[in-house]
C-alpha cells in the first residue's frame, strides 16, 4: 500500500473524509490507494496582483506533492473569474480587471511558482485558463448555473452574510463568482480540488455542479492561512507583513530569519519538508534554518548561503561586504534631496509621512550609523553612491548612480 503521510501534512481539511465510511467514494485516501488511473487534482487562482507570498505557496506546495505522488496537477488560471474577484473575505465589492490586466499578472504568477512545481514531467500539469469555457458560456448555461443555488445558499456564505447584516451593498455578478469557480470543477473533471480554508464554501458548490452536471463529486482539501510575519494577521501585501516569492535572496532571508518563535512549527510545517522532530530546540537556530531553507527554494544553495553571510555582515554593520543588496539608482532624484524622502523613494516606505515616522523612531541606519534627522540633506548623488540605506533589520536597498 502506498505511503500516504505526505497527504495530511499541514491540512485543515479534507472533507468528505468518512475514514470508517462502507461507500469507498467517499474516503480520499482508498481513492488515492486504489491507483486505477492518476487523479487530477485542481488549484485555481485568480491573477488578481503582480506578486504571490508565501501564503499562496502552501496550496502549491500541496499540489507538488500530489504531482510527485503520480498524479496530475491541473492549475486553473481565472483569467475570466478575475474580472469579476472572489468577494471571499472582502467587505465590499473588488474593483473589476480588465482582460489585458489578469493576462499580464498571470505571466508573473506562473513564473513565480516555476521553483514549486514539476513543469518539466509529461503529464503532470496542466495550465488552463477558465476563459475556455466561461467565456462561450450562454445565457440558457448561465440560468442553468443559479438555478442550482438559492439566495440563502449564498447569503450563508460568511463574507455576503456579513455584508447583508452590516447594509452593504453585495451585486448580482458577484453571486456568480463561486459557480463559476465551482463549473471549473465540471470543465475538467476534477478529482481533488485544493484552497485555503476561506475556500470551502466555493470548493462545495464545485461539488455541487458536478453532482448536478453528472460527475463523480471532487473532495475538497484545505489548507491553513498563513499568519504573517508579524504573528497576528494573516499574510498580506496591503498589512506589510509577508515575503513574496519574487523578493531578491538577501531581503527573503531577513524577513524569514525574524520568524516569531510562535510561527516556527507551522512555517516548517506549512513551508518545508523539514521533519518537525528535526527543527532545532534553540529558536535562534530554528530562525536561521527556516531562512536558509526557504530562500534556497527560490534562490538555490549558492544565493542562500550568500544571503546568510550579507545578513550578518549588515547586522555587524560591515555593508561594503554585503553585494546581495538591492540597488536603487539616484539617476532620477533631484539634489539636495532630503533623507525623508530618499527612504520613501527607494521603497523602503510607502510614503514620506511614513518615512519620517521611521526615522524619527531610529529605525533607519545608513552604512550601518542610525539617523535622526528627518531633514538631512544631500547635495549630489556623489554624497550617497554606495552607501547602503537600512530601514529595520529586513528592508535594505544600496544607492548607485
């Protein structure tokens, strides 16, 4: 029998998952055994943004497991449900994309989860776009689709629930969304449909529509969300508290090697394929490995441990040896430029107001010296060539001309 510990591995859920159940269809792991044929297991995302964090990895990485257990990974792009937006968690409609805006995200995405999963193996992936089969979709199909759910169906969905209860306006496309998702499920037959938690909803109309359209239901597995790197909120851009998969090697290692203690087992679990029993009892260590292991996935070995020996050095205040640096060209600043605005314009904050905030609290060094002066000027860029700006123990960027 196959060895299936890989499959409960940082999940939530799987559901149904009637383990003592006498109706074999109904228990994921004898579906897995009984290798008749490989399963297609489907991850759909929404190129909604530019970037994927980690956050995003989790599901991924599940999907490589299941393409490393012999079956095929069927990654949907919602080049069309991106135009409408999951209003998953959302407390008020998403801004509507247009087609040129998810085609060039979509690129970025794929590129992005090219070091998580098997792209090169006959088989084991399929990239689709769900416009194949939304977009001819006619009205006949489309009242067919909500003829399938009810109002109170959707307004049991925990965001719309929310948002009926508070008197926020929820429009008649979004209703439409988790069908539209859940009909992927039925374009391409799905065995095993992958989410995080906040997906479950949409996972069982996928469910649904399959019964509905005659099909052998999916079972819906899901993941945790990831905390961020504060420990409090889940991983976001807009909360400033994730790593994204594109970031340079030496920014990645620095965010992940400040991992709270109490995020230390997940990130390996969630993360890795570190043993937990192999994590190191001295959280400093556990730190370390954590970065060093995860910017490896994204880096390699050589960038790593580069990013490592820059890490200490600029901790140690020795910056000439760190050349892992981001780089910031000043070709476009106009001199004098005062300091406020040279830390908000390298992009270490988001605004000036921001960035005098940080400074006035000490939390920006340059080459190493902490700086207080909000308004300290530069004359040439001749003044600043070089020299490496710091902003915390995570956010570095060295300034050239």
């Amino acid at each position: 029998m196959a060895n299936l510990s890989w499959l409960r591995r940082g999940i939530s859920e799987i559901f149904p998952d009637q383990v003592e159940s006498a109706n074999p269809d109904e228990n994921l792991e004898r579906r897995l055994k009984q290798r008749d044929r490989p399963l297609r297991i489907k991850l759909g995302i929404d190129p909604t943004g530019t970037d994927i964090h980690l956050g995003h990895s989790i599901p991924m990485r599940k999907l490589r497991s299941f393409q490393d257990a012999g079956h095929t990974a069927v990654l949907i792009i919602g080049d069309f449900t991106a135009q409408i937006g999951d209003p998953t968690g959302k407390s008020e409609v998403r801004r509507q994309l247009t087609e040129a805006d998810v085609r060039a995200n979509a690129e970025t995405y794929l590129n992005q989860v090219r070091p998580i999963l098997d792209f090169e193996t006959p088989g084991r992936l399929e990239i689709r776009y769900n416009s194949e089969w939304l977009s001819g979709l006619d009205l006949g199909k489309i009242l067919q689709l909500l003829a399938t759910t009810t109002v109170g169906q959707m307004l049991a969905k925990e965001g719309f629930s929310e948002r009926y209860d508070k008197g926020n306006p929820i429009y008649l496309h979004e209703f439409l969304y988790p069908l539209m998702q859940g009909y992927d499920s039925v374009a391409i037959e799905a065995d095993v449909e992958l989410g995080g938690t906040d997906q479950k909803f949409n996972i069982a109309i996928g469910r649904d529509l399959q019964r509905h359209f005659g099909l052998r239901p999916q079972f819906g597995l899901l993941v945790p969300l990831l905390l961020g790197t504060d420990g409090i909120q889940k991983m976001s851009k807009s909360l400033g508290n994730y790593v994204a998969l594109s970031e340079e090697a030496l920014t990645m290692y620095s965010k992940l090697e400040k991992t709270p203690d109490t995020l230390l087992k997940s990130y390996f679990e969630l993360l890795t394929d570190w043993s937990l029993d192999q994590i190191p009892e001295n959280p400093r260590e556990a730190q370390k490995l954590l970065a060093l292991t995860i910017v490896t996935q994204y880096h390699g070995e050589a960038a790593a441990k580069q990013a490592q020996q820059d890490a200490i050095a600029l901790v140690q205040g020795n910056t000439t040896q760190a050349d892992t640096v981001p780089e910031f060209s000043l070709t476009d600043v106009q001199f004098p430029a005062k300091l406020f605005y040279l830390v908000s314009a390298s992009g270490l904050c988001k605004s000036s107001s921001d960035a005098r905030r940080q400074i006035q609290g000490g939390a920006v060094r340059l080459d190493g010296e902490k700086v207080e002066a909000v308004d300290r000027l530069f004359q040439s860029p001749d003044d600043l060539a070089g020299s490496v700006l710091q902003l915390g123990k995570n956010k570095f960027v060295r300034f050239i001309r």
